[in-house]
C-alpha cells in the first residue's frame, strides 16, 4: 500500500493595519487544524495590502516560524476601494 499524500486546505486572509488581529487570527486557525482537522495540512497566506502599523513584520515573524505560512507583501494598497 502506498503511501497517502496528506491534503492541504487554503486559507487566504487579507489584512491592512492588522497588527492586533494577525497573531490571533494565525492562532485559531492552526488551532482548529490542531484540533478537528489533524487530516489535513494548512497554509494561511496572509496578504498585507501596504500597511502602516507592524501587520508585516508580525507576518514575517510567522512565516518564519511556520513554514505552513505565507505572507503576501503589497507594495501599494490594492484595497477594493482603491
């Protein structure tokens, strides 16, 4: 019997001066793999739409840590209003 490639599930999360929320937002998603989906691999890729605050260093903190991270780094605000 070969061996089952585990299956990845996708979590695209768009931020713009997140920096309260990015660390949260990681935590209880890979929280809830952890948890209920030990099935299945993530990847959280986090899009940073050119923020003012620290939301891309907190970004780059995590992928540092966990390679089931991805940070998307704008260098403009490509925001639905702009």
């Amino acid at each position: 019997m070969g061996s089952e490639q585990m299956k990845t599930i996708s979590i695209v999360v768009p931020c713009y001066n997140e920096e309260e929320n990015v660390e949260a937002m990681y935590q209880a998603i890979a929280g809830v793999f952890a948890r209920e989906l030990k099935q299945y691999r993530y990847e959280i890729i986090f899009i940073d739409n050119d923020s003012a605050d620290r939301t891309r260093e907190l970004i780059r903190s995590l992928c540092a840590k966990d390679t089931g991270v991805k940070g998307i780094l704008n260098a403009k605000n490509f925001g639905q209003f702009n």
